[in-house]
C-alpha cells in the first residue's frame, strides 16, 4: 500500500500521549502514511465501507492498526479534514 497514491490531505496531524508512550516517531509516521493512501488496517468491513464513503462526502475517516508491540492505535481524520489525531482507544 505504501505505493498507493494519497487519497485525501490530513490536515494538522497530532498524537495523544497515549500514542507516543508505545509508539515510536517513526511508528506514527508509517501509520499516518497506511491512514491516508486507503489502508484501513484493521477494521471491519462496515468501517471500511464508511471510509470509502466518507472520502466522496467528507465525513470522518477511521483507522485502526496494531503495531509491532501489540498495541492498538486508532487514527481518526476529521469530517472537516482539518486534522488527524493518533490515539490509543481508552483515549477516545
């Protein structure tokens, strides 16, 4: 997927506590790059077709991704696009 091209723009990304406590920069960085070509990583199919849909009607975007550790992140853009937030799920 890394080959993928862009899909939307994510705006001013940022990343909770939570995020940068089990993941390292580059970690995040790979995760952001997954996010926005259109892996979804690990969601169900309904939040893959929700995605899908919200690139053509500007809703809000949902990853989900597991790293090396074991650890789950959510990645989570904005309707508005103006912002992309890393976070852990008990941070939500």
């Amino acid at each position: 997927m890394i080959d993928a091209p862009i899909r939307f723009q994510p705006g001013t990304v940022v990343a909770t506590i939570g995020a940068m406590r089990v993941a390292t920069p580059h970690q995040l960085r790979l995760l952001l790059d997954r996010h926005v070509r259109g892996d979804w990583g690990d969601v169900c199919e309904d939040d893959r077709e929700a995605n899908e849909e919200a690139l053509k009607h500007g809703s809000r975007v949902f990853s989900s991704y597991i790293i090396e550790s074991g650890e789950k992140l959510w990645v989570i853009t904005e309707a508005s696009r103006q912002q992309t937030t890393v976070l852990t799920p008990g941070e939500y």
